[in-house]
C-alpha cells in the first residue's frame, strides 16, 4: 500500500521559495529546468490517451512553479494562457549568472556585442550561431519531418537503382535476403531455446 502524502498550502509554498533560491545561485540549472519542463509538457500533450492527458486542462502557473522556473518557455501549448496567472521571481537577467566561470564569460561576451551591436562571435573570433525562436516541440517535429523525407528519398533511390539492375542482379539481391532470412530465424529460435525455463535446482 502507498503512503498518503499531504502537504499544506504554507508547506508548499516554502518548497517552492527555496526551489527558486537554489536556481536563483545558478543560471545553468534554469536552462535545465525550462528543457525537462518543455519535454514534459511534450510527452504529456502527445500521449495517446488524449481524452484524459489535456494539455489545456493543465495549472500551468503551479507546474512552472514545482520546475522551479524563473519565466516560462515560448511554446505553442502557451499560446492561449494568460503569462499574468504565473507569479516569478523579479530576476535581473542581465546580471543572472551561471556558476561556470567560462560559461559566464562566453556569456557576457556575447551580451556585450548584443549591446554594441556587433555581429556575436566567441573567444576565438568565429560567428555564434543564431538561435532560433521557435518554440523546442516545433522544432523536434521539424526534424521528425526532415528524417522521414530523408528516408522517402533513400527508398525513391533504391527503387530506382533497382529498376536498373539486370535479372541476375535480382536473382543475386533476393537470394542474399532469404540467406539472412534463414540465419535471424535460426538465431532467434536458439535464442528462445536458451530462455526456455528448466525449474529450479
């Protein structure tokens, strides 16, 4: 049987408040926080069960809250919400630092050049690459989209050097495949035959 856990309104509160103290000492656990917060949402708003897992239902304000989060993420599951329902910490973010001094730098570089209107580069003089401002599940589906384009032409290709290929050629492919065939089948029944329970000794 669970254990009943039970929490007052002031308990949680104090939960919280030293949630965003701890992430107030070091920017690079916000960053951490607002990934895990932005996959979690993801995987809530996908999942197959639908009817019962709604993304809209959700008290956006009180989970921001628990992932100890500063400000919230850009993303489209936000896009109907009120931001005003969401109580932060008053954060100076140009001053908001990471604890990894060479983190720091690279980022106070890179602030002062934003300032000066410079084009942004790294310690070494090379251009810093531009983020985007798409919300991270766009772009995760974006690349879930690229990935099956790409798998669309590899077979596009395929088929065509097939198409190409003399009837020897394909007596030669469709005999190595069944050859291959043979050998998963056969290491999968040895496979099954080494799980086959034999009692206890």
């Amino acid at each position: 049987m669970e254990p009943e856990i039970r929490a007052q309104p002031g308990e949680a509160e104090h939960l919280a408040s030293s949630f965003s103290k701890r992430v107030l000492k070091d920017r690079a656990l916000h960053d951490k926080a607002q990934k895990a917060f932005v996959s979690w949402v993801r995987s809530y708003s996908k999942h197959q069960a639908s009817s019962i897992f709604r993304a809209t239902d959700l008290d956006w304000a009180d989970l921001a809250q628990g992932w100890g989060l500063l400000k919230l993420p850009k993303m489209p599951e936000l896009k109907g919400w009120d931001r005003k329902n969401f109580e932060a910490e008053e954060v100076d973010w140009e001053s908001y630092a990471y604890q990894d001094k060479q983190r720091e730098q690279h980022r106070k570089e890179a602030l002062l050049q934003t300032k000066s209107g410079e084009g942004l580069t790294t310690t070494i003089g090379k251009p810093v690459k531009r983020t985007s401002s798409t919300a991270w599940s766009q772009n995760l589906e974006h690349k879930a989209d690229k990935e099956a384009r790409r798998i669309k032409r590899q077979a596009r290709r395929d088929h065509d050097r097939f198409e190409k290929m003399s009837q020897e050629e394909r007596d030669k492919i469709a005999e190595t495949e069944q050859m291959v065939d043979k050998v998963k089948k056969r290491n999968k029944t040895e496979y099954a035959a080494d799980e086959t329970f034999e009692g206890f000794d």
